[in-house]
C-alpha cells in the first residue's frame, strides 16, 4: 500500500492513501485524501479550538474579524406562521446576530416568494456592533409570516451583499420550512450555481414540508451541510452552534487542486468524511489537466476525507507513473506543496486485487448511505417493498461497520422482528422520522486514527468495527 | 527481530547475516544497511562508492588497495532520472519527482554503470520489472586478471535479488586477491555463491504477493588470462568470446567477414525452450556447474550477460553484429601493454569504453523492449607488457588457509 508522509507545512497537511499497484493494461485509480488543517481542535467537545500561534498559518487565514461576513436567511412564507415556527425562527435569527462577534460584517434577510433586507434597511452589510445588533433584533422582531417559497431569489439576495464586500471568509444560514414551489427547479438551479464561489451556505429545515433532497442540493452545492430541527426549542441553540462553527473557520474559501496525466479523466470527486458530498459537478477547470474543487472555510484542527476517483491511460507491467497529484489552493492564492497520487503497473494479481482500508472503509460507507437514500426515496414514493429491502441492507451494513449510530437513526424508521431478525417497516413512523433518516443519511464516520494505523501495518481488508467517537461537530 | 532499519530499499527485512558478510569493513556492525555501498573503516558511514577516494563523512582518505578490491554491487534503488530530461513516452519533460509533466510516467531511471579498470559493468531493471532482479560484481585476481561475475534472480522464487545480490558479492570476493588457479578456483567461487544463495532467509518479500520457494538465481563467472578465458556457469546467464574474425583462436561461428567480430558462447544453457533447468539455492542442493576453457588473444573481448540482453540478440552473429555497433570494428593490432593490476587506465584505445560498451549494449535492451532486467559486464583480455611474467600470488597464506576451512 503507498500511503504519504502529511506535508507538514502549514497551514494544511494532506495524506493520499491507495493501493499503488493496478493491474496491467487497466487504468482505474481509487484513492483517498485526507485533508487536515493546521491548528488543534479542542479535545472536550470535538469543536474547533484556538490556532495556536505556531506563526506557520500565517497565510490563506483572516486576519480579523471584519474578514468574516454573515447572512442570515429566514423563511417567513405563510406557512411558518402555524406551530410557532415564525416565533421560534425569530428567536434564532435574533440569537444568531447576538453570536457575531463584534466587527463580523452581517444582514438579515427574510425570505418568501421574494427576498427583503430585514437588517440593514438598505442592501448592504453592517459591522456587529452592540448598537447594529441591537437594531438588527428589533427588526428581526417585526417580521411577519406571509406569501410562499422561492429560495432562490433569497440566495440571489445573499450573493448581491456578499459580492459589496471583500471579507474573504462569507457564509451564510439559511432556514425553510418548505419546499421552492414559487420557483422553477431551473430557476434554483441558476441561483445555485450563480452563487458557488460567493458564499459558502449552511441550512436547517423545520416542521415536515420541506424537501430533503432540495436542501441538501442547495447547501451541498455551497459548500455547506444541514440540519433538520425536529424540536422547535432546539432551534436558537442550533443557530448559535452554526454560527460559531463558521466563526471558528478561520482558512476561507479553500479549494481543492488535483491535476491529472493527459489522457486521464477524473470520475468523480467527492467528499468521504464528515459528510458525503459530491463535487465533481462543481469543478472549476484551472488549466487542461488541472480543476479545482471548492472545499469551502476550514477551522483550525479540522480534517476531512475525500475520495477521488480516475481514470488514466492503461499501461503496460512494469511502468510506474501518476495518476495525479493534488494540492490546496489558499484563499489569498498561495497553492500548498504538491502530494503525488502514485501508481505502479503489475502482472501480480495478488498485488494489484488489494483494497487499501480507507478506501474499504469509504466504499462500505458509500453502499450505507445509497442503500439509506434508496429506502428513503422509496417510503417518499409509497413503495412499502423497496423501502424494506433496502433499509433492511442498509441496517446489516451499519452492523458489519459497527455503526451504532447511524442503527440508531435506521430504528427510528425500521425495526426488526423479534423472532426472526426480519427488517420492517415500524408501523408508528411518522414523516419526520424518514426526514430525519434521508438528512442522515450522507453522514459518515471516518476510520478512527488507531483502527487505520493498525490496518496499515497489519493487513489489507479487515474491517474493524470503528469507535462511534467521530468528529461529529455540530453541523452547520 | 531486527531493528527497524534494517530494511532493505524494497521494503524487505535484510538478513542480519547478509549485512555483516559485506566486507571485512564491516566487521562488528550490528545493524543491517542497504547493499551496494561498503563502509568507510573509520567511521563506518557507506562510502559514496567502491572505489571512492575520500570517506564524505568523516573525510578520511581511502587507502585504493582496500576500497579497490571491492567487488561493485549495482545501486540497491533506482536513482530517479534528473529533471529536464525528455519523457521516453511523449513529448513532455520529466518534472521534479522524477514524473512526466505531460503524461505523469515515471522516467526510466539511469543504467547503473560502474568500471574498474579494463572492466566494466552496467545493470537495469529493464520496463517490465518492478525492481531489478538481476546483480553484477567485478574483481581482480591475485595475478591481475579481470574477473566477470552475473546473477539473475529467478523470479518465482522469493526474494530474488537479495540472491543474486548473495551470490555475486560471495563469488567475486572468493577470487578477490587470490591466485587463480583455473578450474579449482571457479569451482571455490561457485561453491561461495551457492552458500550465500543458501544463506538467504525465508523472509518476507514485499513485492511477493505469493510464493514459498526460496531465493534462488543463475549464475556466471567468467575470468580472463592474457592467453585464455575461463568460465563457470549455472542456469541461463551466459559469457562469450568475441574476437577479430581474422584471429586464429579457431571461432566455430559461420561469420567470417574480416573487421567483424567472431562470437563463441563458452557458457552452456540450463534451459529447456525458455525454462530454466538449474540454478543456485535451497532448492537445488546440486546444480551442474558447466568449466569452460577457451584460448584467447589480446584485442579478445570477454562479454558476461543476463538473459535480458542475450533474449534480444540470441545468436552468435546476432550479437556479432550488435558488437560491431556498440564497440566499434575489432582492432587490427596488438593493443598497448598495460602493467597489471589496473586501478586506472588512460583511454588510449580508439574504441569505446568497456563502460560506456556496456551502457550502451543495456539501453540497447531497453530500447528494443526490456521485457527482464538486463546486466552486461565486459573485459578486455589483459595485455602483459614485455618481459612480464604473469604476477605470482600476492596474498598472504594465512587468508588462503582461513578460506580454506570455510570450505
């Protein structure tokens, strides 16, 4: 197995693990990059610490808080009146501005089948101050529930404050309790892809008529991941946690830089770990053989997985080159050393048929998370059969991968017979449960440092069951 | 257990016995290092080279009697090819790590080449191996004569090259120094090799992913006298005589152009089709040893080789021609007299060097496919000058006998 030595150099270090070796004359290339960002994350409570002043982060980082821009996105359509959720909503906004620290550069913005500034007046954003909170508090308080749902007039609302600023560090929070149906998916789309390279966007849906699926587009196309709030107390403390996540992420804007041999092609990029996400459609090309991937802000200590996956030209035994090599693009343009993807060419089948672990790893988690999403698509389509079988695969594999957690999250949907172990459907599910199933359903744990050593030196395929103790931030 | 750095650079665990049967250099160190580089035996850091001058470490000067009588072990990892250097597979220029900028494909890296007076030796992996299998050593007998020794790592056994590697350091030390006495001392040389093959330890071999047997390889050893050529051969490396088609050393070859040169293999192959029959290692506690004695005349060339190049050029006037190519037309006179031994030798000879021969005949091989590792060692037969008796043993007696109860 070739694993490589972390870079060291600050502020990111990155590790490529693969199974150098692939058979003669074929060409696919597996591997997985893991990404760490300079800094110490604080051992409590798995949140980001302090950077420590090692003076080697010195650049790619803000240097203070009026580098940070906040946007804060509330839906007040009409159907956020009932249950208090435009009460709870309120509340968290209101929350949210009293985490900025002072000098964060920040709006509020409520949404329905249009967007409107509720904090500034005028579009533009104002510093935190104990004076703009304050006012930012009042208005927020004003807002009422009215009209429908087109979220992307809300991120195109977003985009045009962030593009007047030149904080480098923009993010915004985005809340919904319902589904774009004021809009077009097109016209979503658009506002999607018009906003990649703007801001980065964390969501949290509330009550049970939102669309996962939209969501997860949305947030995953920006950077970002959500969170379904089920109890609406849960909510201020959730947009508190969000916005000291981003707060803490103090590497903005960092992208992904992985060139490829001509004649290569990259089949997919995406992310492994803390959460499944795909980039690959999101590529910005940089050169003809190198594309960038937008990874977004990063906190000091923080590490994440991702699994890449090309194609190069097929060679003959005995001839060793790359399959690529990737780098990390900083926000202030300084590129970190290259790290190569090696690759060799063998007749040896025993050789070339081994599984690294983390890429075992990864794959086991690939087929949890499609086997999740399939079950959940088919409870959303009423087909009672498909939704067993797949959710009763999905519950063996989160045994075989010793994942307690995400059996957890399969209980609340499934169950399984007491006699027979047989998987089905429970019968006092609600809509929130299969929500809440499909918003977990890309989350993932990565191998735990100890069982991944372990691995390296002892073999190639056992799967250890790895401890539940991911770095599960709370997620923004 | 041995210690963490006694790792070979495969990955392999180097047996402990093999690290200290180095050299009497190395006498007392504990700890495995790489092969292909002696110590310095004053501070027992390796030596740049064989035949370095100066200790880069501790700076002490080498004395050229000791570091001379070194066999060469070819470089244990490949250096990478210098950046700048043009792709083999595309028009792109090989990057810093030793990759194409272009195509990404790792540049060949250099033929290992090294010389010793009229001698020289060169090695390569080839494109199809992953590591070089094969080994080389040069020595210089008592009386001076170049002595020529080839091993081919059979590559089903496990941990090939330390074999090969074994065996060619075992044989050329056995002849290092000592008078050669023809058959017996072929014999002695083989008898070394076969103890050193036998000495390689059923350890893991990382690029094995299978595979029980045990480390096994071929063997040449072919000296030179200035009147005739010896051989002692295992398996499938082989050694021929080329000479001037004019010479009257009574060549069998068909070729009899004038100014080309007459090719005799003196090694007889173990091989059926392209199975090996024979070789050296546990497996095979009696292997046939195949004695070979030819005259030969100054301006004869004495050629060693693995199958890695012979496969490319298979008979006699293939490999003829591919003589004619890479040394030039045989020459017409009596070379010059050089005084034995040699530590150096000006170029006074209109053709090529035996190193650069060798260079040469090695990319040859690559170039035409280098489907197995390819090693091609050279001599010229030793000229005596006038009134120089072929030089009477000059080691002592008491390393004769100390050898001799080794046997």
């Amino acid at each position: 197995m070739t694993t490589s030595e972390p870079t060291g150099e600050a502020p990111f270090a990155t590790e490529v693990f693969l199974n150098k070796y692939l058979e003669a004359n074929t060409g696919a290339v597996d591997a997985i990059v893991t990404v760490t960002a300079a800094g110490t994350v604080s051992p409590a409570t798995g949140e980001p610490g302090e950077l420590e002043e090692t003076g080697a982060a010195a650049e790619g980082r803000i240097a203070g808080r009026s580098d940070q821009a906040e946007v804060v996105i509330i839906d007040h359509s009409g159907s956020m009146y009932p249950h208090r959720k435009m009460q709870q909503a309120r509340d968290a906004a209101a929350a949210a501005v009293d985490c900025l620290d002072e000098g964060v550069a920040f709006a509020v913005i409520a949404g329905n089948h249009r967007s409107q500034m509720v904090y500034p007046s005028e579009e533009r954003l104002a510093p935190a101050t104990e004076e703009t909170r304050g006012a930012a508090r009042s208005a927020i308080g004003r807002l009422q529930a009215e009209g429908g749902t087109a979220i992307g007039a809300w991120l195109d609302l977003a985009r045009e404050l962030f593009d007047s600023t030149r904080a480098p560090a923009r993010h915004a929070t985005l809340l919904t309790d319902g589904i774009n149906q004021s809009q077009g998916p097109d016209d979503l789309t658009v506002a999607i892809e018009a906003s990649q390279q703007v801001f980065q966007c964390d969501g949290v849906g509330i009550g049970t008529d939102w669309d996962v699926e939209e969501l997860r587009r949305i947030t995953h196309g920006l950077q970002g991941s959500f969170e379904f709030i089920r109890d609406l107390e849960d909510l201020v403390g959730h947009f508190r946690s969000v916005i000291s996540v981003s707060q803490s992420r103090i590497f903005p804007d960092v992208k992904l830089r992985l060139w490829t041999p001509k004649g290569a092609t990259v089949e997919s990029v995406r992310q492994a770990a803390p959460e499944v996400t795909d980039l690959t459609a999101g590529a910005v090309p940089y050169d003809e053989m190198t594309s960038d991937f937008l990874l977004g802000g990063w906190a000091p200590g923080e590490t994440r997985d991702y699994h890449l996956r090309i194609q190069v030209p097929p060679q003959e035994a005995g001839e060793r080159g790359l399959g690529g090599h990737v780098a990390l693009v900083l926000v202030n343009g300084e590129v970190t050393p290259e790290v190569p993807i090696e690759v060799e060419w063998t007749d040896d089948l025993g050789l070339s048929t081994q599984i690294e672990s983390h890429v075992a790893h990864y794959a086991e988690r690939a087929k949890l998370t499609g086997s999740i999403q399939l079950g959940t698509k088919a409870l959303r389509e009423g087909d009672e059969e498909t939704a067993t079988a797949q959710l009763g695969r999905a519950v063996q594999i989160a045994k075989d991968l010793g994942d307690d957690e995400a059996l957890g999250w399969l209980y609340q949907v499934v169950e399984e017979d007491p006699r027979t172990g047989a998987v089905r459907l429970r019968k006092d599910r609600d809509k929130g449960d299969e929500m809440d199933l499909d918003t977990k359903s890309t989350r993932t744990t990565r191998l735990p440092k100890a069982s991944r050593e372990e691995q390296e030196e002892g073999g190639e395929d056992d799967q250890k069951p790895e401890d539940d103790q991911d770095d599960s931030r709370d997620d923004s | 257990m041995l210690p963490e750095s006694a790792r070979g650079p495969y990955g392999e665990v180097l047996v402990e016995e093999r690290a200290q049967a180095a050299t009497a250099l190395t006498e007392g160190r504990q700890d495995g290092r790489r092969l292909g580089s002696p110590l310095c035996p004053a501070c027992g850091e390796p030596l740049t080279s064989s035949r370095a001058r100066f200790c880069e470490a501790c700076g002490a000067e080498m004395d050229p009697a000791a570091t001379g009588s070194l066999p060469f072990r070819p470089t244990a990892a490949p250096a990478p090819a210098p950046a700048g250097t043009a792709c083999r597979h595309c028009n792109g220029q090989v990057g810093a790590c030793g990759y194409c900028d272009t195509c990404g494909l790792a540049a060949l890296e250099p033929v290992a080449v090294d010389e010793r007076g009229s001698m020289a030796v060169a090695t390569h992996r080839g494109r199809r191996h992953a590591r070089n299998e094969d080994a080389a050593a040069l020595a210089i007998t008592g009386e001076g004569w170049p002595v020529l020794v080839v091993a081919d790592g059979v590559s089903r056994s496990t941990n090939p090259h330390l074999a090969a590697s074994g065996a060619v350091h075992a044989a050329a030390e056995w002849l290092e120094g000592r008078p050669f006495t023809g058959t017996g001392s072929l014999a002695g040389a083989v008898a070394a090799a076969q103890r050193a093959v036998r000495d390689v330890g059923h350890v893991d071999d990382p690029a094995r992913s299978t595979g029980d047997t045990r480390a096994a390889c071929t063997l040449v050893v072919a000296v030179a006298t200035d009147r005739d050529v010896h051989v002692a051969n295992v398996g499938d490396t082989r050694a021929y005589l080329l000479q001037a088609c004019a010479s009257t050393s009574g060549a069998t070859d068909a070729n009899e152009t004038p100014g080309t040169w007459t090719v005799t293999q003196l090694t007889v192959d173990d091989s059926v089709g392209h199975a090996l029959t024979a070789w050296l290692g546990t497996d095979a506690p009696d292997p046939p040893i195949h004695l070979t004695t030819r005259p030969a005349a100054p301006g004869d060339v004495l050629l060693a080789c693995s199958d890695g190049l012979w496969n490319y050029a298979p008979d006699g006037p293939a490999l003829g021609r591919l003589t004619g190519e890479t040394l030039g037309p045989p020459p017409t006179a009596v070379p010059t007299p050089v005084p034995l031994p040699v530590p150096e030798i000006p170029p006074e000879h209109p053709s090529v060097s035996p190193a650069e021969a060798c260079a040469r005949l090695v990319s040859w091989a690559i170039d035409r496919g280098g489907a197995d590792n390819i090693s091609v060692a050279l001599a010229r037969i030793p000229v005596l000058a006038a009134g120089q008796a072929p030089a009477a043993s000059t080691s002592d007696r008491s390393r004769r006998e100390e050898q001799h109860d080794h046997q």
